[in-house]
C-alpha cells in the first residue's frame, strides 16, 4: 500500500509524539481545559505523519480534478478561472433591485444573487393584507412574470450567471418558470441560461418557520418537478442548491450541515431515478450551498471532505460511471450568524478570513456577507466592501495561485477525515429515521437544530465561545454610520398587480390554472403548467393556491 | 405567570423566538408558543389565554408598522400585559418603540439573561 505523506515510520513518529507530550508539552500549562472546533470536533495539540499512515494517499487525497476530488473539482481551479463573486441583492420592488445589480456589476460582480421578501417566499402576492407590512423587506417582492422582466432588465441573461435564491421549492418552481418565459420573451434559448435555482424543501419545514408551508413530501415532489424539468431541458442551469448554510445558520454543525444536504441529495437521486433520470444524468446538476463558520481550519476541511464524500456517494452508492457526476460544486456565504451587532466594523473582519476559508477549501462562487448584517441589508458601501474583501483575496493574497495550497497540512488531512466519518455516521443515522423527509416530518431534524443551535448560543453566554466585542473586548462600540431602510414597496406592487390583473386574458388563465391543478394530482412534472400559468398572467398566489389545494398546509413542530 | 412568544408577520426566524420560548420555561414560566402570528390575533390570543407578559420576535423589519397594529388590538381589548420585542431592530427604532408602549427591546446580541432579569424584576408571581 502507498503511504500517505511522509508517514513512513508511522510507529516511531507516534513513540516519539508520546514521548514529546509527556516530556515537553506537558511542562507548561494549556490556557483551556480543552480545545475544540465550533462544532466540537476536538483539536489536537499538534498532528503529524502519524495520524494520517497507512492511508492510501491516491485513493484519499489524489489529484486536483480526479477522483475523490478531495483536492479540488478542477486540475487548474483559480490558476484558470477565478471564483465568482456572487454578491446578495434584493429590496423593494424590482426597480430598486434592478438598480443594485447594475451598481453590483458595476464594481466588478462576476454573477448575481436574487433574494426575495417573505411574502413571495411564502406564496404571497403584496397585495394581500397578511403581506402588507412585510412586501420588499428582507428581498424583492415578486408578483407576476412582469417584475422578472423589469428585475433583469438591461442585465445580460444569456452571458452571466444568477442564482435565484428562492428558498422552496413552491416558490422556486414558480420563479425559475418566470425566469425561463423572460428568456423567452427576449427571444433566447432558454438553452443559454446559466444559473442556479435554491430549491430546498427543507427551508419552510426545518430552516425557516412560515405560516402555510407545504407539508414535506409535497414540497419534495415539487423540487423535483423542478430539478426533472431543468435536467431535460436546461444544460446550464443547477435546479437545486442544497442549503446547507441555511441550516449552519439556524444552528447545525458542520457535520449536521453536510450529513443534512448528502441524504437529501441521496433522496433526490433515488427520485429522479424513479423518473427515468439515471445518476449519470442527474448528479452533475446538483449543486450545493455552504457556510463558512468561525473555525477556519474546519470549514476548509469540511469543504474539501464534502468533495470527497460526494464523489463517494455517487459513484458507491449509485454507480455513476460519468466523471462530472462525481465532481460536487458549491456556493458559499460567509457566516451571518457569527456577525455581531456590536462593534460592526469588526464584521468586515470576520467575513474576510470567513471568505479566505473558503477559496482556501475550492468554493466556486463566493458571498462575502457585508459588516452591517446584524442590523439591516447592505447599503451600498457595505455591499462594495464586501464585494472588494473577495476581489482583495482573489487578485492581491496569492492563495488563488496555487491549487488547494494546504492539502497534505496534517492537521487539516486529520480533520478532513474526522468530518467525512462523523458525517457518514449521521447519514446513516438520518436514513434509519425514515431519510431526509421521514426524519422531518416527524420532527426529528428540527429537534436536532434546535438543540445545537442552544449548545451554540450557550456556548456563547457561557464564555466558551468567544464573541470580540460581544462577550470580550466590549469596550468601544460605535455603532453603524448608516443603516439601510428599505422602501416602501406596497403600493407600487400592488398598483402592477391590479393592472395585471386588469388587462390578462382571464379565462386563458384560469384554464392555465385549472390545468395545473389537473396535472398536481398526476405523477408528471409540473414544470410546463406553471409556466403556462404564469404566461398567461397568473400571479405567485394564484399558482401557491393551487399548491396548497393539493397537499394543504403543515406546521413545523416548534418550541 | 403566563408568556405569549410569536414571531411577528411573515418573518421567518424561528432561532430567537424558540430560544426565549426555551429561556422562559426554565425558568418556571408558563409559555404559549404561538409561532407566525398576525396583530390581530396576537392581541386576541393575549386576551383569551390571560397572558401577563408578549414577547414578539421580528428580524423582517415589519416592526414598525405591526406593532402598533399590535397596540391598538391589546388596547381595544383592554389587556394591559407588557410587550417585549426582540430581533433586528436598528438602534435608532428603539426610542418610537419605547414611546409606542414597548416594554423593552432585545436587540441583537443581548443575552437571554437580560430578559430573565427582566423578567423577575416585572411584578407578578416570579418577582423578588
């Protein structure tokens, strides 16, 4: 067997660690009585050869670009093509999101990112009086076919590359048939369009708390009407993103977060191999979403460990013999939850070596989370910031010119293997409760995000984890010299709205609706009757009651 | 002592609501946790279950315009119960808060501890 490193006196090289703790280490005090990842992985004092003997270095670690793609998805990674700088944009109505994307490009973004208000994620139109007070906030309201026109006007669809973070899968089925009919509309190819649709039936039943969800099995089917329709139809576009940030943020680990987004990748395949969509075919257009938490060795092991036991998975489990089934990508978004209200400019700070992690761990696309998060959206100058805190890393630091610099660092190799065994384990634990939707469903996910999201904030008021500016160094906290408000958005959507509504062929939409309220009681993809419906003007609410006429509501088992 | 924890309109958070939902009831508070709740029935529900204390969660920035929405409906019906507010809220809100009839705001980053204290301070069975 091929030794990994330079491990080859595997049994001398531990004699001697043993023999360097007792007799050297031990001599002066640690400052903690113990150390440890944010996600209590524990940390050696120090790693060597040692740890990591008697490993087959070719099957483990390998090339950059081949299998398990520990190192990297690509041969060349940055020394060809730079990470996208994906900045976060969305407020108001589509007017004033549109306006942010080109001052965004304008500074040099490389892709976009749409975010939504919570009416629109929640199958709201504005108008609605539950929708009133919360329309434009938190994201662009989004009504009708018509404000995707105006969202992207004058941006380029067919030459850059927009993620459309719409969260559920309701949601993201309506959207990305929005986004398709504009392409149309300007008389593309839908062929040409280059993207990533947030798809995640996991976000309104585990993540995020809403009011008229989706009950899990439905909202699956959905996600994958979605992911069905795009793997036949749009080569480009990535018609999943599995959030594994947004469970980070609502308290995983970083086990939990990769162990929560490979069994739901797991029961995706299965299903689209029901649907006649083999591995080869449909593993390649499943793409990821990460956090880049506060232990900067960890997140770049668990980055480099998530390639590795993807390729695993795939190729084990479900014998993909096609090289891109095998290669995961990934987006990653520095870490809100870790940002602090206090002292704010520290921020700036912590998303930098959160963003470093990242390309240090092979993320294809990057958002720098912008200083002022804890209070409010970017304004502009938080957002630029953001923005040049990647460009800095990218085109000044040098780590983008080199191909995964810190591979053979053995601490970092240790951790990379502690994450793919202790993310194995919980797979399997996930599949014994049903896997991703039975695991759900009966609450047990969220149980167990509530529990590590309260070891974390414990951790935090306890001292444990220390916060700079928030549990230590408190002193000198100036605040924020701005904070963004965002605009009132009510009015102005709801005066579209009603002229939508006004001038559509009604019957033509309400056949379009009725069809796909026929088609939601099949087994078919009910990619093509949204798109029809929303071509023949039905708004986001009318498709979502149709939606919740066929699987109805369902609260998450809370507190 | 009876709490009423909601997470106000269409807000989506449930972190902060649960964990003060969690802090209340070690504490040896009776808590009714209502998840994504609207004015009108956060006001009606205060009434119907008694409670002596509202505690409302919003990291929408929806603040602003339902709480005193949140306000009209307590005071219609005549129940006087303190409200807590907790989440995003920019420091330059807080004094219309404070002014509107908010008890008091846990802004980001404040402990849970604040609010037990504050909690023990407030008249009624768990105060000193």
């Amino acid at each position: 067997m091929t030794e990994r490193g330079d491990g080859d006196d595997r049994e001398g090289i531990e004699r001697e660690r043993r023999r360097w703790l007792t007799e050297r280490y031990a001599a002066t005090p640690e400052r903690a009585p113990r150390f440890e990842t944010v996600s209590g992985l524990p940390l050696p004092p120090l790693a060597t050869p040692a740890d990591l003997a008697g490993q087959d270095w070719l099957g483990v670690l390998g090339f950059p670009g081949a299998p398990p793609y520990t190192r990297g998805a690509h041969p060349t990674m940055y020394r060809s093509r730079l990470p996208t700088v994906r900045p976060l944009a969305g407020f108001g109505t589509p007017e004033d999101t549109n306006a942010r994307f080109r001052f965004l490009l304008a500074q040099g973004a490389t892709g976009l990112s749409l975010t939504f208000d919570y009416p629109t994620l929640r199958g709201y139109d504005s108008d609605d009086p539950e929708a009133r007070a919360d329309a434009g906030k938190g994201g662009v309201a989004v009504d009708c076919l018509e404000d995707v026109e105006v969202l992207f006007d004058g941006i380029p669809v067919d030459r850059i590359s927009v993620s459309l973070v719409t969260c559920n899968p309701g949601m993201a089925i309506v959207l990305l048939a929005m986004y398709v009919a504009t392409a149309r509309r300007r008389g593309l190819v839908p062929d040409c369009l280059a993207g990533t649709s947030q798809n995640d039936f996991l976000m309104e039943t585990a993540v995020t708390t809403a009011r008229r969800a989706l009950p899990p099995a439905g909202a699956f089917r959905l996600e994958c009407d979605t992911i069905e329709w795009a793997v036949r139809h749009l080569p480009r576009w990535n018609p999943v993103s599995f959030v594994g940030y947004n469970l980070r943020e609502t308290g995983a680990t970083a086990v939990e977060e990769l162990a929560f987004c490979f069994t739901h990748a797991r029961a995706v395949l299965r299903e689209l191999g029901r649907r006649g969509l083999g591995v080869d075919a449909a593993a390649p257009r499943l793409s990821f979403f990460f956090s880049a938490h506060r232990t900067f060795f960890e997140e770049i092991a668990k980055y480099r460990a998530a390639r590795r036991l993807w390729h695993r998975m795939v190729t084990e489990e479900f014998g993909a013999t096609e090289s891109r089934a095998g290669i995961l990508r990934f987006h990653v978004q520095t870490s809100g939850v870790t940002l602090t209200a206090q002292q704010p400019l520290n921020n700036a700070v912590r998303a930098a070596y959160q963003a470093l992690a990242a390309l240090l761990g092979g993320a294809q696309s990057l958002h720098v989370a912008a200083h002022d998060e804890a209070y409010c959206l970017p304004t502009e100058g938080s957002a630029r910031l953001a923005v040049r805190t990647q460009q800095i890393i990218q085109h000044e630091s040098g780590v983008a010119e080199a191909v995964d610099p810190l591979g053979g660092a053995w601490l970092l190799e240790q951790l990379t293997d502690e994450i793919e065994r202790r993310t194995r384990e919980l797979c399997a634990e996930v599949e014994a409760r049903g896997g991703i939707v039975g695991a759900t469903e009966s609450g047990w996910l969220h149980a167990r995000l509530v529990a590590s999201a309260e070891a974390y904030r414990a951790g935090v008021t306890g001292g444990r984890l220390p916060v700079v500016g928030l549990n230590c160094f408190t002193e000198g906290d100036e605040g924020l010299p701005e904070v963004f408000a965002q605009p009132p958005t009510t009015a102005r959507q709801a005066a579209r709205i009603r002229r939508v509504k006004a001038t559509r062929d009604a019957a033509r939409c309400a056949r379009a609706l009725d069809d796909l309220e026929r088609v939601l009681a099949t087994n078919e993809t009910t990619f093509p009757a949204v798109t029809a419906a929303v071509e023949a003007g039905a708004t986001l609410a009318e498709v979502h009651e149709r939606f919740r006429a066929r699987y109805g509501a369902w609260t998450l088992p809370l507190a | 002592m009876k709490a009423l924890v909601a997470i106000l309109g269409l807000d989506s958070h449930w972190r902060g609501a649960v964990a003060v939902a969690r802090a209340l009831r070690a504490m040896g508070v009776e808590v009714l946790y209502l998840g994504n709740q609207f004015p009108e029935e956060i006001a009606e529900a205060a009434l119907q279950e008694g409670a002596d204390l509202v505690c409302l969660s919003t990291l929408s920035g929806s603040h602003g315009e339902l709480l005193p929405e949140v306000f009209r409906g307590l005071a219609a019906r005549g129940v006087q119960a303190p409200v807590v507010v907790g989440g995003a809220i920019p420091p330059q809100d807080v004094p219309a808060l404070r002014a509107m009839g908010v008890a008091d705001v846990f802004g980001p980053g404040r402990p849970l501890e604040d609010l037990a204290a504050w909690v023990r301070r407030t008249p009624g069975p768990l105060s000193g």
